[in-house]
C-alpha cells in the first residue's frame, strides 16, 4: 500500500468517528435545549418571556453542539496523528 493514503481501515475509523461526533453534539444540543424547554413549559412563563427562553436555550444548544463536534473531531485527528 502506498505510504500517504489511507487504508480502508483507517477510512472505516474516520467515518465512525465523525458520526460519533454528530450523533453526541445532537444529543448535548437537545439536551440543552430541553434543560431550557422544560421550565419554561412547567412554570407556564409569558409570551415574551418564554420565546426569550427557547431562543436562548436554540442558541446555548447549538453552540454546545459545534463544541462538541469540534472538539471531538480535534481529539480524534490529534490521536490519529500521533498514531494511535
């Protein structure tokens, strides 16, 4: 095998761990976003109120999401590097 291409193992090992990474930031983005959801539906909050939460809650959960997308995706090509 060539020395500089990837062989189907290592490919196999890429794609497993990018789904890894997109299955987990979708589960923290929800989780996030239900930490927010929950009391603004169980306190019954006003309209403004409670739009003002979800959207805060949107934007924390996404942004918890990327981190953790990126995050995983660093760590796994810092392994990788080091040839693990």
């Amino acid at each position: 095998m060539d020395m500089g291409r990837e062989s189907r193992w290592e490919k196999d090992t890429m794609t497993v761990e990018i789904v890894f990474a997109v299955v987990t930031a979708v589960a923290l983005a929800a989780a996030v976003f239900a930490v927010a959801l929950v009391p603004a539906l169980a306190l019954g909050v006003s309209s403004p109120a409670g739009e003002a939460t979800l959207t805060g809650g949107a934007l924390l959960g996404a942004v918890a999401g990327v981190w953790r997308l990126v995050r995983a995706l660093l760590r796994f090509d810092a392994e990788r590097r080091k040839g693990r």
